[in-house]
C-alpha cells in the first residue's frame, strides 16, 4: 500500500480532531516509528510502500479516540533518550526538560551529589540526571507500583544505577537520607482547571499524578518542602515543576518553610513552571 494514501487517510481524519499541522506531525512521526523513514524520504520518493498497512490503521485508529501517540508507541523521548511510557506514567513534557537544564546548570558536572526525584513516574528526570551526572547518585521515589515498574524498566534500558523507593509522600514523616537536590513534579492541576484539560491527557494519563483538590492545591508541594527543609544538607537546593497560576503563591510557601533565595522562573511559552530554592 502506497504510505502517501496513507498520509491522505491520516490527515483526513485527524484534521477534525488536530489542526492541519499537528495531524501531519502525527503521520510523520508514525512514518519514522513504523517505517524507520523520515520526511526527508518521503518528499525524495513519494511511490514509498508500507508492507503493514493493518499496524498503520491500528495506530490512527487511536489517535481518532485521542489517545496520546506516545501511549500507542509505548515511548516518549525525554532530553535525547527514550522512556517507555503507559497509562501509569505521565508522558514527559517540554517544560520538565527545562526544569532538569536547570539543575544540571545549577551543580558542576562532576561534583559528587544525592539526588532524591520525588514523584518520579517514568523516571525521566531522576534517569537524565542519573545520566548527565555521572557523579551523582540518584533515588526515584513514587507512590505507585505500575509506575515504579515502568521507571526500572527505563534504569535498566539506559543502564543508569539509581535507587527506589515505593510510598507516598503525604504519609511519610522522615526521608531515608540527606540530600544535595530534591526535585519533584507533582500533581498540580485543580479541579477546577479541568475544562482547560484535552482529552488525550484527561481520559489517558494517570489522574493521581496530576490533579490535586481545589481546597489545598499546594499539598504536596508543603509536604515536600517541609521534608526537604529537614534532609536536604546545607546549601542544597529544592526544585519543583510548578501551577503556571500559582507562581507568587509557591514563593509565599517556600518562604514561609525557610527557604532562601527562591528564584521562579518562567518556561519557553512565558508561563511561571519552576522554582528553585536553597536551604
């Protein structure tokens, strides 16, 4: 079957769905991934054929329903490495590679440090800092079983030694040990922030990795800066993926555990989604 009757098919039903543009991202990124082509390849030689045309129309047939394409493929990719990624896991974002360039400009490539990633999902920032510091010893830390899974299955793809810890963070009092950086990107999202949600990541990714109650929306955020006030070692830093809406309300927080220095930074598309602070 001829790929370019493909991309036809693809961008006639997607394009209710997509814009014009981003139904076009999709059909190429299907055509990499199924075909090991690029667009490059496609443009030289429109006569290209698939032999698994059946795989191609299994793939658009989820991306109708809005399912993520990564959640279809099973992986992501996250600062030049590939995560495998499920229904347990967040898929990982721009921003959050931001927010791990930060860190990584923040300490010296080869200073010996412990890294705690609270919240960890899929592992990609714990598993990047892991990799991009070799000198550090990291500890991926998340509530969920199915999670943790899929974050061990990454440490064993990218040959990273890391650590794991299973539990929930709103229930421990201590941390196992002292720490040089605690990062985490918890849940942030409110309830009532929902009707800004699509619905690939509304009916596809982890709803206990992303919302959090309209009552208290910066609970995990306080519990996480209480511990790390108590087990991070002097002049360690606290990093946080953050609510673009709760920017000045986050450095109120920090400031009121006793964190110094409280720097939020804004994000590529201008909004206010990190924070760094020191102990």
């Amino acid at each position: 079957m001829l790929i370019k009757l493909l991309q036809d098919q693809f961008i006639a039903e997607l394009t209710p769905i997509y814009d014009a543009l981003e139904a076009q991202q999709l059909f190429l990124i299907c055509l990499e991934e199924l075909e090991g082509k690029t667009r490059i390849d496609f443009v030289m030689n429109p006569t290209l054929e698939t032999k698994q045309p059946e795989q191609w129309l299994a793939v658009l047939t989820e991306l109708v329903q809005q399912k993520p394409i990564q959640q279809i493929l099973g992986k992501a990719y996250f600062y030049g490495y590939t995560f495998e990624v499920n229904e347990h896991t967040l898929i990982p974002r721009p921003e959050t590679e931001e927010l791990v360039e930060w860190i990584m400009a923040t300490v010296a490539v080869d200073q010996p440090i412990r890294i705690l990633d609270i919240g960890t999902g899929s592992g990609c920032i714990g598993l990047t800092l892991a990799k991009e510091l070799p000198h550090s010893a990291v500890t991926l830390l998340d509530i969920s079983t199915e999670a943790l899974a899929v974050a061990k299955r990454n440490a064993a793809a990218l040959n990273a030694k890391v650590n794991f810890l299973q539990g929930d963070i709103l229930a421990l009092e201590q941390l196992a040990d002292t720490y040089d950086i605690i990062v985490s990107n918890p849940p942030y999202i409110r309830e009532l922030e929902k009707v800004e949600i699509k619905k690939n990541v509304m009916d596809y990714e982890p709803h206990t990795a992303l919302f959090v109650d309209d009552g208290d929306p910066l609970i995990f955020y306080r519990k996480i800066g209480l511990l790390a006030k108590a087990h991070l070692k002097p002049g360690g830093f606290l990093f946080y993926e953050i609510n673009q809406y709760l920017g000045k309300e986050m450095v109120e927080l920090l400031e009121a555990i006793g964190f110094t220095q409280t720097e939020l930074r804004r994000d590529l598309l201008n909004n206010f989604r990190m924070t760094k602070s020191k102990i």
